[in-house]
C-alpha cells in the first residue's frame, strides 16, 4: 500500500522538477548571459537593459515561492487551465528557478578571466562568437553545479507545493501523513526526497569534475 502512494507522487515531483529545471535554463541561461555582457565587465555595455533585466531577477528572487505560487494563480490558470495538480506547479517553479539560474550564470561568466575576451576579439570574433564559441564552454563547469543547487531547490519547492495541492512527494505527505496521522508515509516520503537529493547532488558533482578535467 505505502509502495503504491510513494510510487506516484515521486513520479509527479520528478516530471515538476524535469520540466521546471529545462524552462528555468532556457529562460535564465540567455538572461544570465545577457546581465554579464550588458554589464560593467561586458563586451556590450548597456546599463539601462542591465539593470531593467537585474531589477525583474531581483524583484522574483526576492518572492518567497508559496507567495509566488498564489500570486500567478490567475496566470497559471490561463496557462493550464487549472490552478492545482502537477502541470499547474511548473510554472510557478519555473518562475522561482529562473531567476536563480540567471545570477547563476551572471556570477560564472565574471569570473572568467577577462584576457581570454581580449584574445577571441583580437582574433576577429564577434560578439555571438565569444559567446557560444568562448563563454559557454567555459563556464560549463559552473553552470552544472549551478543547475544542480536549482535542481535540489526545485524538489524543496515541489514540496512546499504540496500545500496547494501541487502534487507529489510533498502533496502525500501533508494529504496522506499529516492529515490522516499516517506517520510511515509522512517518513517515507522525506526519506525518498533525501535519498533524491543526495543522488542529484552526486551526480551533478561528477559531471562538474568531469568537466573541469576536460576543459
């Protein structure tokens, strides 16, 4: 009975997680970028695009996720077309990453050493090619590590989601464990979430190595 409760709420944080992680990339990989080359140690020196883009990260980073959750139910709800379950959740968790992933990817391009934009313009690149032939590649060992903090967040997030019935691993454990004082799937499921945790962080720390060495 335990096994067929944990089997499908894990399924549900796994597919929220997935799918909030890819639309949290693809929304704060470019937006990253853009704060670094438009910024003070940029290649395209823009400060009022800059600090436009830093002001929204800002002001979304500064939302606490359940207050964020609620806010953009009207939203989710013309997205989705419902305000609870798991597609509904991804949005919002997509929106909490983003911001995250975008400062990520900020903080890993300003470290990066600065002749080596000199060299790639003295050797005619342009500005698209420093950025995906230069900047990516080397910061790939920090956008790895990066997504993997998103990731683990993520399924923190899934968890609080739980409380307006989002779906999943934290969703059977308020529902199931706390409600109807079933404390085997309340521990059930931290232990499964910790045990989730643990594999991603695992993961993401081989793959940044790895890397590392190759770069």
């Amino acid at each position: 009975m335990l096994l067929q409760l944990i089997g499908p709420a894990l399924g549900e944080t796994l597919i929220m997680v997935f799918f909030a992680t890819l639309m949290a990339v693809i929304i704060g990989f470019p937006v990253g970028v853009l704060l670094f080359v438009t910024g003070p140690g940029g290649f395209i020196r823009m400060p009022i695009l800059n600090r436009f883009f830093g002001w929204i990260v800002d002001v979304l980073r500064s939302f606490p996720f359940v207050i964020l959750m609620i806010a953009i139910l009207p939203l989710t709800r013309l997205i989705v077309g419902t305000a609870v379950g798991t597609a509904a959740t991804i949005l919002p968790l997509s929106l909490a990453a983003a911001p995250f992933v975008a400062r990520v990817i900020e903080t890993a391009l300003i470290e990066i050493d600065p002749g080596v934009i000199t060299a790639a313009k003295a050797m005619g690149s342009t500005n698209w090619q420093i950025i995906y032939k230069v900047l990516v590649p080397e910061v790939m060992p920090s956008v790895v590590s990066g997504i993997t903090l998103t990731i683990i967040n993520l399924i923190g997030y899934s968890a609080m989601a739980g409380i307006l019935g989002g779906g999943g691993l934290g969703q059977l454990a308020i529902a199931y464990g706390y409600n109807r004082f079933r404390t085997d799937v309340m521990v059930s499921s931290v232990l499964v979430i910790i045990v989730l945790v643990v594999l991603i962080q695992f993961v993401g720390t081989r793959l940044s190595t790895m890397l590392l060495k190759r770069r």
